[in-house]
C-alpha cells in the first residue's frame, strides 16, 4: 500500500487521485473481510503503486528541474515524517494486542514481522515466512506490510538513479521506461515458476511504481495533472481505465499466478484513469466526491489497521469470523484511521518543525523496532503462560528430511525442475518386489515417513510429491501441469502395480466434491492406461480449525490443570468430511480403484486423535500434515487395501 496518502508539498492538488485511492483501499478492504465480494480486489495494492511512484517522482522531477539536484535528505526526512508516525503507532498497539491474544510461537513471529516492517523488509521476510493467498496468511497481523518494503526499497534506489542519469545527461522518461521494462520481464518471467517470489520481492514489483513514474515525467514541470481540456477521447479512455480497474477486483481470484500478466490491468487501468481524468466531466465529479476524497485522505493509516485487527479477529475466534463482526471491524479501522490522520498524522506533518518531528519519530520507532526484536528472541516471552501451555507453545517437527524435501518432494512453484531425482524410484534389488508409488502434494510428501516403515522390505516405493500441486493433469498452475505430466509419462515408463494418490485435495477451505471427482477420473484413467494395476485413493486428513498445538495451548491456557485428551470433538472442520464421503461413494465398486479414508484411520464418533500413543508426538504440527505416527496410521490403512 502507498504511503502517499496526500499530495506531496508543491504539486498541484487533485482531488480525483484522492478518489482513485479511496477505491483502491476499498478493493483491498473488501478482499481482506468479505474476498467473496470482490475476489481480487488485493490488485488495489498494484493501484497505489502506480500512484505513489507518480506523486513522488513528481516532486523529484519538479526538484531536478528548479534545483538542477535532489536533496536526498530532506527528501528521506520527509519520507520519514510520512510513514512513521502511523506506522509506529500501529505495531505498537500489534505488540500490545498480540501479549493478550497470541501464543508465545505465534506472538514470536509477531515480533519478527514487526522488526522487518520497522526496518522496511517486511516483503523479504514474508517471501520467507508465508504465501499472501493461503489459509495460514489470516493470521499474520502484519502480512499487509510486505507492499512498505516495497515501496520503500524502490525509494531508497530511485531517487539516486535520477540524479545520476541528471548527471550523465541520460534522459529521464528513457531511464523510467528501460528500468521499468526489465522488471516488468523479470515479473512476467518468474511469476509461471515462482508467484510467491514475483509478488514479494522488490525488482518484480518495481515496474508498477516505475509506469507512474514515466507517467510523472512525461507531465509539465510543477503540475500533477495534464492541461484541463475536457475532450470525448479522455472520456473514452478514463471508462475504460476504471473497467480495467474493476474487471481485476471482479474477474481475478487468488488461485491465479499472480502479479505476471494480470498485474498488468490495474496498472494500466490506473494509468489511463490518472491521464485521462483532469479532461473529463463525469468521471472527475465521480472520483471527487467528497466521501472518497476523505476515504483517500486517510488511505495510508485505514490501510494500516483494517488488516491487524481482522487477522486478530481469526485468531480469537479459531477460525472465521462473523460477518457483521467483520463489517464492525472495517467501520473501526476507519474510525482509527481518521482518529489516527487528526491526532498523530497532521500535528507531525504539519505543526511540528522537521527537526523536533525527528526527535520525536526516530526514538519512538527505535523503540518499537528494540520491543519487536526482543519478542522474537525471547521466543514470544514464553513466561507469559503456565507450565502445561509452554510444552506446545513451540511444538513443531522436522518434516523436511523425513518427506525427503529438496529430492523427492519438491517446493511449490520455487523454479525446481519438473522431473524427479532418480533416488525417488527405490531399486528394484535380488527378490522381486511390487513398486508402490505416491502422487501427489505435501500432504502426500508426509504420508511416504509412514508408508516406508510400514511397507519394510516387502514393496518398492516411488515417490513423486510437490507442495501445493494436487495430482491433477488439468491443474490451474502451470508449474503443476508441467510437472504432473512429468509423473505420469514416469509412471507409464515404470508401469507400477500400485499407486496412491494423496492429497489436500481443495482450494483453501472450500470443497466442491463434484470438479474434485472430476479432476480425479482423468488422473485415475490416465494411471490405467500406464499399466497401474491398483489405484489407491486416500481421502482428505482431519483438518483443524486451527493449528493444533495452538488449539491446545488455548484449552490449556484455560483450564492448566485438564491433562491433553487423546482426541478433541468438534474442533475440525466439516469439509474433510463431506469430499471423504463423495469420494467413497463415487469409488465403490470401480474397477482397480480403492479409496482409504484416512479420516476413518485417525477420527471416530468420540473425536479425531490428538495423539496416537504418546501426547509428546502430535498427530500433527500443524491444521492437518501427517506427524510421523499418525503417517503410520493411515499408511497401515493403505497397505491392508491392496490386493
């Protein structure tokens, strides 16, 4: 989210930018509480990026052109007395929330986040940490931060690019669209392999700032707007700008690889809109009313709180949230937001000398950045809970070598080749062994642990797992699609008398029974027609409302004298449920295909099982991948299916 939530000094006021930004945070808002609604309304961030990169380099150009130089101090002090003020305010109460509301792992990783959102590397730490569009982003309260680091690294680099091209006598609209064409390449290039990377990380997103830089450059010295000549063209151009605009809150969702190609429609949307509007008459009344124009005003601080408290909101609640709890959550952060420009913004921005705003602003977020430090190396102060929530507080358990990451279960879109090591296939050895193999995502990746220590000596195994890549030749993710038609031109070759196909099965938390049916005939036909004797299809895991350690610690924290319970009832979600019970229906009776439900292995009437033999091991670490005795449970379900 841009941080220039008002003109910057010496630039002509446009009240229709203020609008624009005003339907930019709304499309984000509306992502964040009701994404239904507006399904891909996240693409208000890429607006704001287009108009940050055009305001400020306005300013910058106008500086270039009546100074001949840029006095980078005072435009860093400048920046600072911009973003501090509510920034600071922000992770200072996310600190203060998260002592009440988080679990010591979970308050530890506030503390991170919060460091690198002081230190304006929040997009670098989150490409590290989570993925924007899964389940687990909701309870990060500080993820919306990632687009500060961006804008920030971009403002730290271009500025003294500018100068330097000044100097060189390299013009400055060649400089923006040449930088701005290799990014948007880099972007284009990455996005199909890696979306995660393309989205957070600074060169893949710069083109965005950079097109509303060209924009600035190509606009008269001293001015923010083009010559007020109201024609039919501009009209034309600004309607179509706001389609693009809208057509990417409606049209996209986040199952799409996204920035690449689609980033493309709001950006240029945005730019259209911005050229356009000041020759316009309905549009520039539209974008200038004045609701939207004060919603524009405070789009930096609305921006700032909507995201912690309805992630704080989830958290509390386990899972999701009321709606019109959500909607009372959305009219406070505007409430905040407007308390936050009257109270804090305007008397550092505008009352207070530069120098004594410093004083003020360098020492409170020096402050804020030493708290979140230290709540991250003290592991989330885990002396704020008792004794029985300390021994989950921090449970976690090392998949990466059981699951044989890096090898055989390949990291979601990270650009790892599509193919399997040969390690992946077990040889085929002195005494003649059924090969066994495994398809599918990470969910299958934890399954291999079990199936290896119960098949022993007796089978072969094959394993072909990749994270986020369900074994569907159709898949929606290019990366996928590459890789599963690897898998299954391998199985062809290998002809295995069996194979297991394992998986999350459904997108986030929503479950459509019949494309999952669909998608899974034309695998189950294709394994066929390889020569697979047996398909065994094993049917969703449990999956927890929330992670379970953190379910526990919250029962524990509530009643520290109950011992854990081997199962829990009514703490895992319906859905599971529900696609287990198609897929039985719909496999019973066909032909070399089983189905095993894994839900059966690890859950009855009296609940699913917390633990199998020992409350030291859980039956996971986190809503739903398999420890490694619950992995055992279900793979001795599958064995005793074959033939």
């Amino acid at each position: 989210m841009t941080t220039a939530a008002s003109h910057p000094q010496g630039l002509a006021y446009r009240a229709d930018i203020d609008g624009l930004r005003a339907i930019a945070v709304l499309a984000v808002i509306c992502y964040h509480a009701f994404p239904g609604l507006v399904p891909g309304g996240f693409v208000g961030v890429d607006v704001f990026f287009v108009i940050s990169g055009y305001l400020i380099t306005s300013l910058l150009r106008d500086e270039l052109a009546s100074r001949q130089r840029i006095r980078l101090g005072a435009f860093y002090m400048r920046r600072i007395r911009r973003l501090f003020p509510a920034l600071g305010l922000v992770l200072a109460a996310c600190l203060v929330a998260g002592w009440w509301l988080l679990v010591p792992s979970d308050y530890a990783m506030l503390g991170r986040h919060a460091a690198a959102s002081a230190g304006f590397i929040a997009n670098l730490v989150f490409w590290f940490d989570a993925d924007y569009f899964s389940p687990a982003a909701d309870t990060l309260p500080l993820l919306h931060l990632w687009s500060l680091g961006v804008e920030e690294q971009f403002y730290l680099a271009w500025p003294l690019l500018l100068v330097l091209a000044a100097r060189m006598g390299v013009g400055l609209r060649g400089l923006a669209v040449l930088a701005g064409v290799l990014s948007l390449a880099a972007c284009l290039m990455l996005t199909p392999k890696d979306p995660s990377a393309a989205f957070f990380l600074p060169f893949t997103r710069f083109w965005e700032l950079l097109a509303g830089a060209w924009l600035a450059l190509r606009s008269p010295v001293g001015t923010a707007a083009a010559p007020p000549r109201r024609h039919a063209l501009a009209e034309m151009a600004a309607v179509v700008g706001l389609a693009l605009v809208l057509v990417a809150c409606f049209i996209l969702d986040d199952q799409a690889a996204f920035p690449g190609w689609r980033a493309l429609l709001p950006v240029i949307g945005c730019l259209l809109m911005m050229t356009a509007t000041p020759a316009t008459r309905w549009m520039h009344w539209l974008l200038s009313r004045p609701a939207l124009v004060w919603i524009g005003l405070v789009s930096y601080p609305l921006y700032l709180w909507h995201w912690p408290l309805l992630s704080f909101a989830r958290i509390h609640a386990a899972g999701e949230v009321a709606p019109l709890l959500r909607l009372a959550l959305v009219a406070l952060a505007f409430a905040l937001a407007g308390l936050t420009w009257w109270l804090v913004e305007r008397p550092l921005r505008r009352r207070m000398r530069a120098r004594a705003a410093l004083l003020v602003l360098l020492p409170a977020m020096s402050v804020v950045l030493l708290a979140s430090l230290a709540v991250w190396g003290l592991r989330g102060i885990e002396s704020r809970a008792g004794e029985p929530v300390r021994a989950y507080a921090n449970y976690g358990y090392d998949w990466r070598e059981p699951s044989r990451e890096g090898r055989c279960s390949l990291t979601g879109a990270s650009g790892e080749p599509a193919m399997f090591l040969p390690e992946c296939v077990d040889p085929p050895g002195p005494a003649a062994r059924p090969l066994v193999a495994i398809w599918g995502d990470s969910h299958a990746a934890l399954l291999y642990p079990g199936l290896r220590e119960a098949a022993g000596d007796r089978l072969r195994l094959a394993q072909f797992t990749r994270s986020g890549c369900r074994p569907y030749l159709s898949s929606t993710k290019p990366f996928c699609r590459e890789s599963n038609a690897w898998v299954i031109a391998r199985i062809a070759e290998l002809q295995p008398e069996y194979a297991v196909l394992f998986s999350y099965w459904t997108a986030n938390d929503y479950v459509d029974p019949a494309q999952v049916l669909r998608d899974l005939d034309e695998t189950i036909v294709a394994m066929q027609d390889a020569g697979v004797r047996q398909v065994v299809v094993v049917g969703p895991a449990p999956r927890w409302r929330e992670w379970l350690p953190k379910l526990l610690v919250r029962r524990y924290d509530a009643a520290p004298f109950l011992r854990v319970p081997q199962r829990l009832h009514g703490e895992t979600l319906p859905e599971p449920g529900v696609l287990d019970r198609a897929l039985a229906t719909a496999l019973a009776g066909r032909t070399g295909v089983t189905h095993v439900s894994a839900l059966d292995r690890l859950c009855d009437l009296r609940g699913c099982l917390v633990y199998v033999d020992d409350p030291g091991e859980l039956t996971t670490w986190d809503y739903g991948h398999l420890g490694p005795r619950a992995s055992r449970r279900v793979a001795d379900g599958v064995l005793d299916a074959l033939d």
